[in-house]
C-alpha cells in the first residue's frame, strides 16, 4: 500500500472517495476555502497560496499564446502580490496547484519538490480493471518533443518514473485509482497506466482510441491531495480537492453500469 495512504489512514485523515475534506493540523493559520470568480483558493496565508485549477487552463502562460493560465489569474487577484510557480499539473488535469508569494519561499518548496517530499495524490478512472489492487509502477521515459516516450533504464537521456496506486472502486469497464507520485514526470500517470494497456479514460495524447469518449471531454485525471513542510513555520499543511462535477459524472456513469 502506497505510504501516503498509508500515514493519512492511520491517522484518521485518509478522505473519503468524492468528500472534500481540509485539514492543517492545528499548525498553520492560513485562510481555507475563499472562492472567487476567478480561481477558488484553497490556501492563503503571507506565504503561499493553494488554488483548484479547472482543467483546461494552463498552470503557466503557454510561449506563442495569449490565452490565459492560472498564474495570470492569480495575479490579478492578488493584485499587489506577486505569485511564483511551485509546481505545474497538465492544461487538462483539474485540481491542487501551488504557488508561493516570495522568490524565498517559492525556493524553499521548490528543493522540497525536487526532492520528491511533497505527497501528491490524484484520482484517475482508467480503462479496465486492474488485476493487482494495491501496487508500484516502474518504467523510464525519455522526452521527445511534447510527448514522453517509453525507454528503458539504459539510455542515458530517459528518466526514471515511479508511481503507487490503489484501486478505489470498480467500475463498468473501468476503475477508478488513488495515484500517489513518487516521482514527477511531466505526463507521467497517463504515460504510465497506457504502458500497461489501461489508459486514463478521455487521454486522446497517449491513447488516440479515446477521442470517442463522450462522457467527459478531457482526460480524467485530478490532482486531488497535496502535501508539504510550510516554507516558513515548517509545519505539514495538507490539502484536499473534491473532483470537479464532469469527473464525479464519468464516475456516477461508470457506477450505474455496473452490476
């Protein structure tokens, strides 16, 4: 069973599937739950500032393109306070995007997430059903323009990529997982659930045969729990995002098809 899943259940604080739940600990003061037209915040404090990013909005400017991401967004709600990326989901992945107030704090969790530290957990609804409950993924990648590409571990230009997952619930003809990152690899749970013939439902990138999927018009993917030492007061500040109403419809869809 995937550490992080482990710690949160012992601990009473493992959320359950589709509830949102917030939590800091009793540690860290900051504000919680403040939503606005822009960007719902899920953390706020003189630090750093947690957002639900709806898919389809790029974390950052995309070069070459005026549309708009969230840390355009974020910007201009904070208005005289400057935001500085932490880390990036995909354009269509939905859910916990962090960002930090100050070039010290945003170095500061940057080395923590370079170190692989932060716990970062996703729902995902796959293809199929999944024979191992509980398990580790392995493979390498290896980048060639925007797509990730499977290696092996003796090429000197790929990367390691390691997940954990553990299957929440069966669906009809799918499954949808609890994904815990070990690594984080640009794309790396759709690379790595379509090596293993179970793609990310709605994945058209890395599995063509999912452009006839109507249900959800984007890849079902959501960052969904984040955890991670507060830049300043070092204490654990954790954060949790429902899964936006096209995501919990696939997963109702899938349900009611299911004996």
């Amino acid at each position: 069973m995937p550490q992080g899943y482990r710690i949160m259940e012992r601990e009473g604080q493992h959320p359950p599937t589709m509830k949102r739940m917030t939590r800091d600990g009793g540690h860290q003061p900051g504000r919680r739950g403040r939503s606005s037209r822009a960007l719902e915040v899920l953390f706020d404090d003189e630090a750093i500032v947690a957002v639900n990013k709806p898919a389809g909005l790029a974390s950052v400017p995309v070069k070459g393109s005026d549309a708009p991401s969230a840390l355009y967004m974020l910007t201009a709600q904070l208005k005289r306070q400057r935001a500085f990326v932490v880390h990036r989901i995909d354009r269509y992945t939905s859910g916990i995007l962090l960002f930090a107030k100050t070039e010290g704090d945003r170095d500061t969790l940057v080395r923590q997430f370079l170190a692989h530290k932060p716990v970062r957990q996703y729902l995902a609804v796959i293809r199929g059903s999944l024979a191992v409950k509980e398990g580790t993924l392995v493979q390498y990648f290896r980048k060639e323009g925007m797509h990730q590409r499977l290696s092996d571990e003796r090429d000197s230009n790929a990367a390691r990529a390691e997940l954990r997952y553990s299957v929440e619930r069966s669906l009809k003809g799918a499954s949808l997982v609890r994904v815990t990152l070990v690594t984080g690899l640009q794309n790396q749970i759709r690379v790595q659930f379509s090596a293993i013939g179970h793609p990310v439902i709605g994945d058209r990138k890395y599995h063509p045969a999912e452009a006839s999927e109507r249900r959800i018009a984007r890849v079902a993917l959501h960052a969904s729990h984040l955890e991670f030492q507060h830049p300043r007061t070092r204490a654990s500040i954790s954060i949790d995002s429902e899964p936006p109403s096209d995501f919990q419809s696939l997963v109702q869809s899938l349900s009611r098809g299911r004996r």
